[in-house]
C-alpha cells in the first residue's frame, strides 16, 4: 500500500468518527473567524488613528498584537492547571462564548480603548479554553491515528490565514464599491469590519454549540487525583513532568529555542525586507510566502525522514530552520530572500507538528491540558519577549561594512545580524533538542541513508487478519509474552495462529553478516508458509521474534550492517510488518539501544516492555490491542482455531 493511500485510509477513518468530524468542522470554522478578527481589529486601530502619524498608527496596530500576547504575564500560570482540573467541556463552552460577546461588544463600542480591553480578556479566556479544547482534540483519535489527526488540526488552524486574507480583502473591496467612500475615515463606521467582527463572534458561539450538543461523546472530566489537588499542587506536577522527562524536556526546550529565534526574525522583518528595497508589496509577498511554507512543512512534517525517531527529525527541522536563517543574514535580493522565507516556514512547520504530535503522544491524557497549556503560555511570552527585543537589537548593531576587495564590500546591517542571532538560538535549540530528547546522536551515514535508501520496508501488507508480534533476546521472556498475547486473542473468540522463530545466533563462528542471511531467509519461509496464508484467512497472527531481533542481533550486537538487514529482511518478507509488535529492550547496551530506537521511528507500531517473564499484559498493551481489535473486528474470524506453533 503507498504512503499516499495509508494517509487517505488514516483520513477516512478519522472521519468515520462523528465527534472528530464535529470538532474539526468547529476547530476549521473559529480558526478562521479567529484569524478574520484580527485583520478586523488591526484594521480597526489603523482606522481609529488614521488622523495621525504613520508612526501612531503603527503603534496602534502593533498594541493590538502586543494585547493579544499580555494576558500570558498574568494568567499563564493559572490557566495551565484549569483543564486537567476542572470539565474541559464545560471550560470550553463558557469561553467561546465569553470570546463571541466581546467580539460582539468590540463591533458595538467601535473605540480603541474598548478594543484593547476586550482583546486582553479575549486572550486571558483563549488561555483556558485552548489547552481544554486541545486536550479533547487529542483524546478522540485512537493513538495510531494521532499524526494525522493533529496533522490536520494544525493545518486547519494555519490553513485558514489566506482564507481570512482574501475574505477581508474582498469585504474591504466591497466597502469601497458599495458604501460611503469615508468609511475609513474616524468617526464612521466601517461596514467590512463590522461583518468581520460579526462573523467572527458567530464562529465562537458554533465552536461552543458544537461542544454542548457533543457532549456526551467527550470524556474530559478530571480524575480524583486532580479534582482533589490545589491549582497550584497541579502546577508543581506538571512543571515537573517536563523536568524529569528527558523527551518532554528536550521538545520543549526547542520549541521555546525555536520561537526565540522566530520572534526575532518577526521583530525585524519589515526593517529586512526595507534593507533589501522591496517596500510594503515586499514585506506582504514575504509574509504570505513564510505561511505557505509553514503549511507545506505541517502536510509534509509528518513523512519526512521516516527511518528517523520523530524526536531526531524535530531537532534537525529546528537546526534546518538555523541554518536557513544564517543564510538569509547575508542575503541582499529580494527574490532569494523570498525563497529562503519559504524555507524557513517549511522547516519551522515541520518542527511544530513533530513536536506538537510527540507531545500529544507521550503525555497522558490527566496531565496533557497542563503540559499543552505550559508549552503554549511559554511560546507566547517568549514570542511577546522575542518581537520587542528584535527592533531595538537590530538599530543597536546598525550597519557595518567590511571591504573584502578592491571593489567589493560585505554590508552587515542590523536586521541581518539580528537575523543571525536568531539562527544560532535555533541551532542551539536544535542541539539540545537532538541530544536530550533521544539517545545516541544522528550521524551524518545515517541522515543520508534515511534519505536515500527507500527500501520496501515501509509498505504495508494489505490483509484483513491481524499479525502480533514480540522481540527480544530472552527465549524466555518473549515466549511468554507471546503466550498472554495469544490467550488474550483467543479469549475474545478469534481464530488465531501461534508461531516462532528460532532466536538468533551469537559467538559461534558464524560472520554476523552470514547469520542475518540465515535468519532472513528462514523468515521469509515462515512468513510465506504460516503467516500470510493465515492472515489471508483473516486470522490473528502472534509471531515470537521477528525482524527487530534480527536487526538488534546481528546489527547493532554482531556488527553487521543494520540498513542492509533492514532492506533484505523487507524483500524476503515483502515488507510485512506487524500491526502491534512488542518489544523487550534487554542485552548488552548496543542491542538495547538498537532496540529503543525502533521503538521511537514508530511509536505507533510498537510498545516497550518490561525485561522480566510477565505474568500479565501491561495496561498499555491491552488497551492497544483492544483497540486494533474493534477496528477489525468486522473482518477478523471469530472461530477460534489453535494452529501448533
């Protein structure tokens, strides 16, 4: 099955879910009120002192932004223990509500104190009611399907930017056409931001009816723990969760790199773009072309660099992103410093997915509304830190030129050194990123054959059964694994198949490229004798030992080279991989890191496990296996027959 096809199938089965369809319909409709009132109320402040100097009128719309970013001074704190304190369904209700009166009220006052005001509290309320919102977002897809379904969040929210542009163009159009020609004059009223507005409030109240009449479709009351523990007790926990979670740490140490860097380049853009002589028509191209970007890099994010741990791609996308930035610093045309804005966009959306997924992933749902709602408050205070510094960095440099020839000069300008300040934040970023988030490191061999050394391994088998899988080193514990995972099937009536592989071979002369081969080949009989004859059957298959074992054995153990075992073991097998494999991280320190770094490229196929003979399943692997189940379970057989091992 090809990689475009999976994602098609990933979306048809997000859709088939009637509160995920609900929620991205209302999550779609407010991002684009959202990003409408904006314009609305930067064009508001425009208006309201257009008497003025272009300098005050600046100052106006730039208050509107700075507004939009205060609140998280006063309220981030708070706001980041209400979601997993209190029911997100209702914190969600009360506050997309709270937002469309105020945008309402916003349309009525018509008056730039009252615009400010409104604003603060429309962003102290977008404080609680995002993470909630975020936290229930994250909890309707089934895990596996999480990527896609924060992919298409995501590019909903900033897929509706150039949407809200052309709607509010085409209102200010129409204004023009149809209505007074003073319109924009102070003291009148605008009819194109009076609609925005009124839109604007309506998508709020959609956003909060959809919350309600779904209600009974979202699970997001708090447990006993959180409802019996202060705010401030609920702080300190989540606070420490990303301290002591080395992955959480690491994202979120880049990700505020990042924005640090980000926040910069938003500070001194217009002052770059007038250093390169392109004007207001300039600075907009740059900004559409920075989002376009983005938005390609979300849709692409997620399928870049697949033989990598998703954690590595989050800190090279960041170290990309750095290096672009060093480049543009030097930059002096205009249409290769689009391009390189382009770039940055693409690398920047690229890191916010990954990160923002892996999050998703490895919280807990108890905890996630704190940990999103502290990674968000973070991002904007450094965002509101970032934009005010970048201006006064970049006049306190000013312009420096060095002659490196008889003719020739270098010119340094202040934006463009600020530019490269902010690439090294990001290369910084990206270091600490890549090296706390994820064990060992990325060599360059590896990068480049994750680039280019397609192999078969990647496709998936398309059968109707289900192919269990468990690897190890211990014969012991796997087989017993194994064993519950197979009484587990069999206890829910399904027709199953046992088998297992023989463990493979250390120390006994054999060259370890030798017995990959030898296990390889073995594989692919098993495979075409056992496996898919039964999972044609639409049986469930266990299988003890697989692919893993051999990679971890013989690759990272023996020596032997593990991207070649990986592309023989996916042409003997025709690059079938299990649907659930279980994996015991056990044996000296190389097979144990190459064990858990499987584990991280794809943590939706498989789950680490404890290196001791279990006497029962972990809750996570129940859970995971219950869940492959019922979505199968229409095509699986429920006759339960025992094939010999």
């Amino acid at each position: 099955m090809t990689e475009t096809a999976r994602r098609e199938n990933a979306l048809v089965e997000l859709f088939r879910i009637p509160i995920f369809r609900r929620m991205w319909a209302a999550i779609t409709l407010s991002s684009l009120g959202d990003w409408l009132g904006l314009l609305a109320n930067t064009a508001l402040a425009q208006q309201l002192t257009s008497q003025h100097s272009l300098q005050t009128q600046g100052a106006a719309i730039s208050g509107v932004l700075l507004v939009r970013l205060a609140p998280d001074l006063v309220f981030g704190a708070v706001a980041a223990a209400i979601a997993d304190k209190f029911d997100r369904r209702k914190i969600v209700i009360v506050g997309e509500v709270a937002a469309a009166l105020l945008y309402a009220s916003i349309a009525i006052g018509y008056n730039l104190i009252w615009l400010y005001v409104a604003q603060f509290v429309i962003e102290a309320v977008g404080l609680f009611t995002q993470p909630a919102k975020q936290a229930i977002w994250i909890a309707i897809p089934p895990k596996r399907l999480l990527p896609t379904g924060t992919q298409l969040s995501l590019v909903s929210v900033y897929g509706t930017v150039p949407v809200a542009s052309a709607i509010f163009a085409l209102l200010s159009a129409a204004n023009r056409v149809f209505f007074d020609s003073n319109a924009d004059q102070p003291g009148h009223v605008n009819p194109a931001i009076l609609i925005a507005l009124a839109f604007d409030s309506v998508t709020f109240l959609v956003s909060a009816a959809t919350v309600f009449l779904s209600r009974h479709l979202i699970v997001a009351r708090p447990g006993e723990h959180e409802r019996g523990q202060s705010i401030f007790a609920l702080l300190r926990e989540g606070v420490s969760f990303v301290r002591h979670h080395p992955l959480i740490r690491g994202l979120y140490v880049g990700i505020i790199g990042a924005f640090a860097g980000g926040g910069l380049t938003v500070g001194v853009a217009q002052l770059w773009v007038l250093t390169l002589s392109a004007g207001a028509a300039g600075y907009s191209i740059m900004f559409g072309t920075v989002f376009t970007g983005l938005a390609i890099g979300m849709l692409a994010g997620p399928h870049v660099l697949p033989r990598l741990s998703r954690a590595r791609v989050f800190g090279l996308s960041i170290g990309a992103a750095g290096l672009t930035l060093v480049g543009a610093a030097f930059i002096r045309d205009f249409i290769l410093a689009v391009v390189l804005a382009a770039l940055i966009g693409f690398f920047a959306g690229m890191a916010w997915i990954v990160g923002y997924t892996l999050i998703g992933q490895e919280v807990e749902d108890r905890l996630r509304g704190r940990i999103f709602a502290f990674v968000l408050s973070s991002v904007r205070l450094t965002l509101l830190a970032s934009i005010a510094i970048g201006p006064n960095l970049a006049g306190a440099i000013g312009t420096h030129t060095i002659d490196i020839g008889n003719d020739s000069r270098l010119i340094l300008s202040g934006p463009g050194m600020t530019l490269l300040i902010a690439g090294a934040l990001a290369f910084l970023a990206s270091w600490y990123a890549s090296t706390r988030a994820t064990p060992g490191r990325t060599r360059l061999r590896d990068l480049a054959r994750a680039l280019i050394l397609r192999t078969g391994l990647d496709r998936r088998f398309d059968h109707k059964g289900l192919f269990l899988t468990v690897d190890g080193v211990d014969a012991e514990v796997t087989a017993a694994y194994a064993r519950l995972l197979a009484e587990a099937v069999h206890d829910r009536g399904l027709s199953l198949t046992e088998t297992a592989e023989p463990l493979p071979a250390e120390g006994d002369g054999v060259e370890p490229e030798t017995a990959a081969l030898r296990s390889a080949a073995d594989r692919s009989e098993r495979v075409n004798a056992v496996v898919r004859p039964a999972l044609v059957q639409r049986q469930v298959v266990v299988c003890d030992r697989y692919v893993l074992t051999s990679l971890a054995v013989h690759g990272a153990g023996a020596g032997a080279d593990v991207e070649r075992i990986r592309g023989v073991n996916a042409w003997t097998t025709g690059g079938l991989l299990p649907d659930l494999g279980l994996v015991i991280p056990s044996g000296s320190d190389e097979v144990r890191r190459a064990f858990w770094d499987e584990v991280g490229m794809n943590p939706d196929r498989y789950v680490p496990c404890a290196d001791e003979v279990p006497e029962q399943l972990p809750p996570a692997v129940l859970a995971r296996l219950a869940q492959l189940i019922d979505v199968r379970s229409s095509l699986i057989r429920t006759v339960a027959v025992r094939t010999p091992r």
